[in-house]
C-alpha cells in the first residue's frame, strides 16, 4: 500500500484500527491480563521483550489481516522491533494493515480538569524515522477528567498544534483527547469538547485532514458533526475501560465512527493458549469489534 492507498483505506474501509501501543506505565498491567506476572522479568528489557513477543503473536496470527483489522496503533519500540525478521511497519502493510505510531509521552499532572500531554523535544526525529519505516500517521493522547471549558480548550488547542507538526512531515495525525468515562460530568464534557474541536477544525487550512480518537459519548450521535465535517478524515473511538461487549454496544450506536480498541481488543489473550486457541480468541475479539463498527444499531432521524 502507497500514502494515497492508505488515506483510501482510512477514509472508507470496513474494520476497525487495533490499538497496539500499551507504553512503559501500563505494560506491567497488559503483561497480566495476557497472563504473564510481575516478576517474570528481570529487567525492563526483558519485560519489553515480552510485550513484543505478545504483539508479533498477534500480528503474525491468521486472524489478523487487512480485511477487517484496517490499521494499527504501534508503541514506538514495537515499530523498531520486527515480526519473522521483518520490520514491524512493513509486516503490517504486507498484512494489508495502515501502521500507526504512538507519539505521546505521557501525560502532565491534572489542571483545570484535564492532563496535558508532556513536552515533546524530539518528535521531529521521531516523525522522521517514522515515516521511513512506511508508518502513516500517529496518536497522541490527552485526558479529561471533568468539564472544565478553559481546560478542555487547552487540551484541544494542544492536540491540533501537535497534529500540524504531524501533518508538515506528511503524515496523518489521530487527535485523541480522551474523555474518562468514570467522569461525573461526561455529558458536558463532550458537549465543550465538540465545540472546540469544531473550532479549531475550522481553522485549519481548507484541504487538511486529521482523524479523531474520542470516547465513546454518553448521548450516541454526539459526534455526527465530526464524522461528517470535511476536515476529519475518519472517527475512530476507544474503548475506555469499558468490557468488549459493552463497548462494542456503545459503538454500534454512533453512525460512522469505528473502533480503535486495546484492552477490548486483547482481554480474552491468554500467554499459555495454544496457537490455535490464542487464533481462535483474537478471532472472535475481531469479529465483535468489526461488527459494532460497521453495523450500526442507531437508525438515523
């Protein structure tokens, strides 16, 4: 796939984006969930070692291709790292898969209601190995916490200043400013959180597209505005913290967003499975998520 296939696929293709960029901080905890203890490691390589050897499962599996997995998000040492002697990128693309990389470094302490992403020095560097390797775009994630207007139109106008440096490098940015789910005043969250995308949207320079990762809305057809705005190349949504079959509920009810899951994605992966156990459970993980992604349960008024 060349850059203009890629925008094709992103733009229309039926599947979902697979959310492959557990980081430093939560690694010990995806480890866990796939069944492999804190302790099983005795160094920080070691344990990114496994995290990798977790990934390359999955995307060497013969479940996981292009027909309905269309992308996936790579932490950056996943994209350094390679599958069966080829780098991770091009094994991806072989596979029919758009390779995302995780740009964010974490995130600053909570003010206003929400966690700004921390300082970026080298991201220049990154895009450009990035973009070498065949990587298409990126995801850089926020949070907010409650509605705070003055904070979430600082998360906003931050992530759309990092999706531009994204876009001069010719690549495509996933603005993800993430609403928490636990949050007390989600509702009004995504309420000051559409119109201030919706804002900085219009600012853009007319022809230039991002995507947007958000939460899934408390209210389903929040979003419609984006998913049909010009400048928004698609809507992809994660899941949060919530259960696959819950999330996949969720998503079913919002027009043309898909998913872009992690956790939802990999909580049925077990280390100990068999090959064709492990095949068997990412399997049908796909298949839910693909199908709460292209078969909508929200008819439209």
């Amino acid at each position: 796939m060349n850059t203009t296939e890629m925008t094709a696929k992103m733009a229309s293709g039926d599947g979902f984006i697979a959310a492959l960029d557990q980081s430093g901080g939560s690694t010990p905890k995806a480890l866990k969930g796939y069944g492999i203890e804190e302790g099983a490691w005795n160094s920080e390589e070691e344990m990114f070692g496994l995290i990798h050897e977790m990934r390359a499962r999955i995307i060497r599996s013969a479940a996981f291709d292009g027909s309905k997995v269309i992308g996936a998000i790579l932490f950056e040492r996943t994209m350094d790292g390679a599958v069966d002697g080829k780098p991770v990128p091009a094994a991806l693309i072989e596979k029919g898969v758009v390779p995302f990389i995780k740009i964010d470094k974490g995130l600053e302490d909570e003010a206003n209601g929400v966690q700004l992403m921390k300082p970026m020095p080298t991201l220049d560097d990154l895009l450009m190995r990035s973009k070498a390797l065949g990587v298409y775009g990126t995801k850089e994630r926020s949070v907010i916490n409650s509605a705070n207007r003055e904070g979430i139109a600082a998360v906003v106008a931050q992530q759309f200043e990092v999706g531009k440096q994204v876009l001069s490098h010719g690549m495509m940015p996933i603005i993800e400013p993430e609403v928490n789910i636990k949050s007390e005043t989600r509702a009004e969250c995504d309420a000051i959180l559409l119109d201030e995308i919706l804002k900085n949207l219009d600012a853009l320079p007319e022809g230039t597209q991002v995507m947007l990762k958000l939460s899934l809305p408390v209210v389903a057809g929040t979003f419609d505005p984006l998913v049909s705005h010009p400048k928004v190349l698609r809507v992809v949504a994660l899941s949060g913290g919530y259960k696959r079959p819950e999330a996949c509920v969720e998503l079913a009810k919002n027009n043309g967003i898909i998913a872009s899951f992690s956790r939802a994605l990999l909580e049925d992966l077990r280390h100990q499975m068999s090959d064709a156990e492990f095949d068997a459970a990412l399997g049908a993980a796909i298949d839910e998520i693909y199908t709460g992604s292209t078969q909508k349960t929200l008819v439209a008024a």
